[in-house]
C-alpha cells in the first residue's frame, strides 16, 4: 500500500466517541470528496478503510444511510440522492437548503480543537495525499469548492500551518512542503505513528546529506592545506638557495625544519608537533613571515 494508503488507514483508527467530531470530520469529508450539492453526495474512494468507516462516520454525524454502496472492486463509489437525507445533513451543517449551495466554511462546527483535528481528518480521508517519507516532503488537500478551501486555508494559517495553494481548475489545492508542519499535520489529524515514521526518514537523510558536506568540506580543506604547503615550501626552498636560513632566528629555523618534515599536515596538526606546542595562528603568523622575508 502507498504511504498515504497507510496513513489513511492509520487515521481510520480513531473511534467515532464524540457526535461533535464525528459531524465535523463527516464535513470535512464532504467537502473534499468527489460530489456534495443539495440533490446529491458522491464518495469514491480506493481505500479499505476508509470504505468501511464511511457508513459508519454517517450514522454517527447524521443519523442516514448512503443509498448506494459500493460494490466490489477497485473503486468504491457510496452514492445519496435522497432529498430528506440530504436535507438532514445540510441542515446538521447549519446550510440553508432552499438555497443554492455556496459552500463556505461553518466556522460554527470547527470551534473546539478536537473537531477541527477531526474536520482534517476527514479532508484528508476524502481529498488528501502525502509524499512517502523517503522521497519529498508533499501534503496536500485538494477540494471543488475553491472558497471553503479558502477559508480553511485561513483557518490553518490561524492554527500556525499556513499552506501553500495552487488553484486547479474549480477547485483548489492546498498543500505543504514543511517536514515539521506535516508531521504536526499528520500527528494532530490522528496519524501520529505516520508522523514518526517521517520524522525518522527526515533524521536519517539530514544524516546523509551531513556526513556528505563533511566529506565534501574535508576534501575542499585538503585542497587548501596542500596549496598552503605548497606555498610555504617554495619559500623554504628560495631562503635555502638565498643562503638566508642561517640568519632567521631560532623559532623561524625550527618553524623551516617542522614544515620540510611534515609537508602534508595542516597547520593545526603542524602546531602540535612543536615542543611545545604552539597555536595554529602563531604557527600562521610564523609561516607567513618565512614567505615574506622570501620575497625580500
Ligand atoms: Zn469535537
């Protein structure tokens, strides 16, 4: 099964105790499925789950029966067109009937922090998708009706998730790229063992990419030390052939005979071989003399 496959069943998880959260994650599932309007509901879905907990959500949030269950197969379509079961659920939902179903948010429904989990929980049940850990960081919720998914996208900026949108034809996408927002998502709407499993991906491949700079950032330094090596070693070999050496004073002498010796440590290493040690910048400023008088 695909990651979201096991979220989605994860989520399923949740007992159906409270009539409050019931309504609220029924609504939210009505908004994000396929059809909601006054003459018709329309559920498809692929998730097992998911299939079995619909019926149930229903009878919990509504007192009413899908008219047509699914049959068998790859796609489970639950159907309602019977006009007082709609007129039950859209009154539940504090919508005027005899009016042509605009679908903003009941903000009413979403006051306490347990429906609104539960209202998510049902978007993403019905219009939801995450990446799987190992590849993007990807949630999305996309819904048909572009002004409730307006005002749920402010609603999750009021709770600190502000999404991302993209409008797709009628409707609208809300999505995010945060690995900390989505596995506070996932946690909140009741997936926290999903959640977790991101989390531990996230730390591995944070992990990875570190130890890769570190090796990246060793070689680069390498570059450097031997460059810098380099350098002091041309000036060695010039206060040498100039005859000079012999009237540097004495730490500038044992500085020539440390580097000829260890020509491939850096100089943090380099300064510990001193007797005793010295500190790297001293040895720095040591070098940088010996390239100096060179020059003279
Ligand atoms: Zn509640």
């Amino acid at each position: 099964m695909s990651f979201s496959g096991d979220v989605k069943q994860e989520l399923c998880r949740e007992e159906l105790t409270r009539a409050c959260c019931a309504r609220a994650e029924a609504y939210g599932v009505l908004l994000y499925c396929n059809t909601f309007s006054s003459r018709e509901i329309r559920i498809i879905t692929e998730n097992d789950t998911f299939a079995r907990r619909l019926p149930r959500l229903f009878e919990r949030a509504f007192q009413v029966s899908f008219d047509r269950l699914p049959e068998k197969g790859r796609k489970r379509v639950f159907g309602m067109t019977a006009p007082e079961k709609l007129g039950q659920i859209i009154n539940a939902l504090g919508y005027d009937p005899s009016q042509h179903l605009v679908l903003h948010l009941n903000f009413g429904l979403l006051e306490e922090s347990c429906c609104r989990a539960a209202f998510l929980r049902g978007a993403f049940l019905a219009g939801g998708s995450v990446a799987p850990p190992d590849k993007r960081y990807h949630l999305e919720l996309s819904g048909p009706h572009a002004q409730a998914s307006r005002e749920l996208e402010a609603l999750l900026a009021d709770m600190g998730y502000a999404p991302k949108t993209v409008d797709r034809g009628a409707g609208r996408m809300l999505y995010f790229k945060s690995s900390g927002q989505i596995e506070e998502l996932l946690t909140l709407m009741g997936a926290p063992v999903a959640a977790m499993e991101l989390m531990n991906a996230k730390v591995e491949k944070d992990l990875r990419n570190g130890v890769n700079r570190r090796v990246n950032c060793d070689a680069a330094n390498l570059g450097k030390a031997v460059d810098a090596a380099r350098e002091h070693l041309e000036a060695i070999e010039r206060l040498h052939a100039l005859g000079r050496i012999e009237t540097l004073p004495e730490k500038l002498k044992e500085t020539i005979v440390l580097r000829e010796t260890f020509p491939e440590l850096t100089l943090a290493e380099l300064a510990a071989e001193f007797e005793p040690p010295i500190s790297k910048s001293c040895l720095n400023h040591r070098l940088r003399k010996l390239v100096e008088i060179s020059k003279t």
